[in-house]
C-alpha cells in the first residue's frame, strides 16, 4: 500500500531528510511581500554538502520565493522572511544582502534565463568572474571548464548572448554562476521552454558539476520527472507549505506526487493536480 | 572664399558639437551605469560651474577651484544616489527617471537660492588668445576645451570597454536584478555613475564656459544636448563624440544657410527636427543598444 504524503513526511524526519548542520538549513521559513502579502509559511527543508535537491510545485506555490529568499534577491522585489531561520555553512544569511550572499558562494540561476543580452557570451562569464575578484590565469581556466561543460558556447564565445537559442542561453547562464565558484547553486526552471533533448543536456551538466565540483543544486521544477530522476531527495510545496518530501524513489513511488505530478492517475489514467479540488489534495498530504 | 565659410562652419560646429558632446557624455554614464535616464544632468552642470565661480572668486587659483569643484560634485552625485535613489535600486526605469526629475527641480532651486538669477563671469581658464587658421579666428580655449572633452570621452569608452569595474557597470545596465544574482554591488555601480558625472560636469564647465557670463538658465543646455544623446544612443561612450559632431555641425550650416531665410528659426529647430526623426527610424541611436524581442 502506498504511503500518503503526511505519513512520509514524518517518517523521513528520521531517515532521508538532511541533518541539521547541512550546508543549507530553513526553518519555519515565513516569506510576505510588501509586509502583508504571506507567500511562504512554516517551511523547513535543508540541502547537505554535495547533495542535489528538487524543489517541486505547481505556479505560484512558491518555489521561486523560496529560492529568492536564500539568494536575498526577493529584497528587490519588496519581499522579506518575516520569520524563521535560514543558516548556511553555519551563517544565518535570511534577509542579507545579495552580493554578500554569493560572496558566500550562494548563486541563483533566476527563471526566464536573464543574459545579459548586449554583451557576449564571453564577457556574461567574465562579469560573473570579476564579482569574485579572479586572477586572469584563474578566469581563463574557469572560462575552459564552461566551454568543456557546453562546448556549443565556445563556439559562439563572441557572439551576442541576446541572439542565442533559449537553450544556450540556459547553458550560458549555468555556466555564468559557475564562474562565480559556487557552493550551492539555485537554479530556478532550467527546463523551461526547452525541447526534451535539451532539458536532458542541461540536468547532464548539472549533475556532472555536482559530481566533478561537490556543488549542491537546489533546483526548482515544474518538470517533476525530469528533476526527480537528477535529485537526491525532493520536497513539495503547495500554497506556500511543504506538504511532501523524501528521496527521489519514495517521491517517484508515491501516488500522489504520480497522480499530481507525473500525471499518472492511480487507475493508470492520465490526471492533472489541477483536476483535483484543492481540499482534497490538502486532505491527503496535510491529513 | 567658400572655403573659408566652410571652415568656419566646421570650426562652430565641432566646438559647438564638443560642447554638446561633453553634456551628453555626462547622460550616458549614468544610463550605462545603472539604468537612469537623468533628467538634471544640465543642474549638474549648472552647479559645478557655480561652484568653481564661486571658489574663484573667494580667492582659491582656478585650478585648485576646478578640482574642488570637481569633489564637491562627486560628493553631490554621491548624495543624490545615497539619498534618493538607494532605495529604487531594481525598481522600472521610470520610478527613476521621475526621481531624476525630482532631483533636477530641488538642484534647479538650489541653485538660484545660493547663487542668485544675475549671471557671473565664469573666468577664462585657458586665457583669451585666438589663432588665425586659413581666414578663420579660433578661440585657444576653446580648442582646448575641444581636446580636453574629446581626450575625456576617450578615457571614459575605454573605461567601461577594457576593465573590470567598466563590464560589472554595464552588467548593471543591462539589468539591475540579474547584476545583483551575480553579487555585482548596484549601489555601488550607481553611486560611482553619479560621482563621475559629476566630475565630467565640472570639467565641462570648465572647458566651455571660460569668458562668459553664467547664470542658473544655462542648466537648460541640458535639453540641446538632448538630440545628441539620443542621435547616439544612450548606451553608448565614444558615440556622443560623433553624435555631438553630427549635432554641432548641422547647427552651424544651418545657422549660416538658412536662418537668414527663416529669421534665425532653422538653427534652434534643427536639434529638435533632428531629435524626431531619430526616434522615428532607429529609436536606439546610431551606437545604442537594440532591445532583441524573442518571439
């Protein structure tokens, strides 16, 4: 019998979910816009030492919030953690400042790509370098670890980033953070808008940079399978609250997380969570 | 003797362009630095001639005044971004281009309250020799000016081209929120734009205003370099050399051409005319940047 997303919550407390002194602690983590507008509320997850991490949800759960209160770029968007704690490496780092933050080796991949799209490929690496104050014979390696990781920007080195595909300005903008020598790495939809093919040589380089650099990735994803199949353990979040998480074979085994967001009904028929009233998915997971 | 016209068409078209050139440069660093369009770049100007008149004329030497001036607009421009524009850093670019205007109104002010609306002679800092050349008289200072302004944009283009600080400021422009996901200090980017502003004012002053009498209107030079900032485009550096020039130069043929048959009309339109019919065909400039749609 299939466990249901409460049960497994509480279970893994005890066997999957990361401890405490991971490299990425949240806890009871309450995000509000402008003061009032409550967007997250009481959630906790963490990301240890080279670990990869899937963050799913559907729009407006508030992934991106999630990912924008580590990095402390929500600030710009008059968003701030109201309560809660986020610790990284031993610092509390919730409502700091952004460049501080990836200083600290925090960098977030944002949604929508983001090149800098009058400059080349080149010089967006470059700008990423210069932030951490590299040597030229430092840089210049860090530029041929990019290109090796996407040999397709090599190629177009010079070129104007704006006039690229969407998925080489995804590797582009991967490749960008990584100049940055991250240490937890926040990408936000990297699938988005690409072909399958694409979407696959992205999660290959992602999880080729964990493996060769020990990076942690907390990815946020609409593609729950696509994310899950690259992660270690994952989390669900809805309406602002966690209401799921394990490792990635409990979340690929677990009926709900199928029906929801595999779109694999229970009966083997294909079923959207948008088919199901929100009460009913709350009764389940919350219990 | 039609060389000799044309000469001088030339000569007050490029000085003209210079001048022009030196307000408009003043724009386009704060733009390509932080993504404001700002308004009181004239009342930048204004206040740095003011100040140097004023030192001047408290007994400091006009070089010493030129570099105090020059401080004390950085500090200016430093203030105007710690005070006013901190907090919309990320913000849509016309929250501050109306915080510039607001900016523009409260230098305006402070100008005719500490200055006062009577003009002053701004010293000659060049002296007051000319040179002959094929029948036509060049103010030296001018000329001067002319090299001064042309070797500071020159300085400046290869600043944000070829160093470090330079693309981290250009990343700012492009955008304020993806600068800050790569920890490029925004604040800092803006603050240095409004502090090198306000030392490219000072040096303007100093190169153009020599022998005249300045009162606060002259902050309405910002509105003629206008056309060429826009004729340039607004990301650009070296390109409001050519735009000043393009500028300067129309101005001048049409001043000795055709306002004798438009009652001195043709030069004060032809800026403007030429203003219009930029935003109409290429409405990012000769040099600025296209925006790329993804469609």
């Amino acid at each position: 019998m299939q466990e249901t997303g409460s049960e497994m919550k509480s279970r893994n407390k005890d066997k999957t979910a990361a401890p405490d002194d991971a490299l990425l602690v949240a806890k009871n983590l309450e995000v509000r816009y402008q003061g009032s507008i409550l967007v997250l509320k009481n959630v906790s997850f963490s990301v240890a030492e080279g670990e990869i991490v899937a963050l799913l949800g559907s729009n407006g759960a508030g992934k991106s919030t999630t990912l924008k209160a580590i990095s402390s770029l929500i600030q710009s968007e008059e968003g701030q953690v109201t309560e809660g704690t986020i610790t990284y490496a031993g610092h509390r780092i919730e409502n700091d400042d952004p460049v501080r933050t990836v200083r600290r080796g925090i960098v977030q991949v944002m949604e929508g790509r983001r090149a800098l799209e009058h400059m080349s490929v080149e010089q967006n690496l470059l700008v990423a370098s210069a932030v951490t104050g590299m040597g030229k014979a430092e840089t210049r390696a860090k530029i041929d670890e990019v290109f090796d990781l996407f040999p397709v920007l090599a190629e177009y080195r010079n070129r104007q980033s704006g006039y690229l595909s969407g998925g080489q300005q995804q590797m582009m903008v991967i490749g960008r953070a990584l100049m940055t020598r991250p240490r937890l790495l926040l990408l936000d939809e990297p699938s988005l808008g690409l072909s399958p093919l694409l979407v696959s040589t992205i999660f290959n380089a992602v999880v080729r940079i964990n493996r060769e650099h020990g990076t942690s990735v907390l990815v946020v994803e609409q593609n729950a399978r696509v994310a899950l199949k690259h992660s270690d353990r994952g989390y669900v979040l809805e309406n602002g609250r966690i209401v799921m998480e394990g490792s990635r074979d409990e979340l690929l085994g677990n009926e709900d997380l199928q029906e929801f967001y595999l779109g694999i009904g229970a009966s083997g028929s294909k079923k959207n969570f948008r088919d199901v009233k929100q009460y009913r998915r709350r009764r389940r997971w919350v219990g | 003797m039609h060389m000799e016209i044309l000469l001088k068409v030339l000569y007050a078209g490029i000085t003209t362009g210079a001048i022009y050139a030196a307000v408009a440069v003043g724009f386009n660093v704060i733009y390509r630095s932080g993504r404001v369009f700002n308004i009181a770049q004239g009342e930048m100007v204004m206040i740095g001639t003011f100040l140097m008149v004023a030192l001047i004329n408290s007994g400091v030497p006009p070089w010493g005044a030129m570099v105090l001036a020059a401080f004390g607009m950085a500090t200016i421009g430093l203030l105007v971004e710690r005070i006013v524009l901190r907090k919309l850093v990320g913000q849509s670019e016309m929250a501050l281009f109306m915080a510039t205007l607001g900016i523009l109104l409260v230098l305006n002010g402070l100008g005719h309250i500490l200055f006062g609306p009577e003009p002053q002679l701004f010293p000659e800092l060049f002296g007051r020799g000319r040179w002959r050349v094929a029948g036509v008289n060049m103010k030296i200072s001018v000329l001067y000016g002319a090299v001064v302004i042309v070797l500071l944009i020159l300085a400046l283009a290869w600043f944000f081209k070829h160093t470090r600080i330079g693309l981290l400021m250009t990343a700012v422009a492009e955008s304020h929120q993806t600068a800050r996901s790569l920890g490029v200090n925004v604040r800092a980017s803006i603050a240095v734009s409004w502090a090198v502003s306000g030392v490219i004012s000072t040096i303007a002053a100093a190169a153009f205003m020599g022998g005249r009498m300045v009162s606060p209107d002259i902050a309405s030079i910002a509105f003629v370099a206008m056309p060429v900032v826009l004729l340039a485009g607004l990301e650009t550096i070296g390109g409001v050399l050519i735009g000043g020039i393009i500028v300067g130069i129309g101005q001048a043929a049409s001043a000795r051409w055709l306002d004798p048959l438009t009652e001195g009309g043709a030069s004060l339109v032809f800026p403007f005319a030429l203003m219009l019919l930029i935003l109409m065909i290429r409405p990012q400039g000769l040099f600025g940047w296209k925006t790329i749609e993804r469609i």
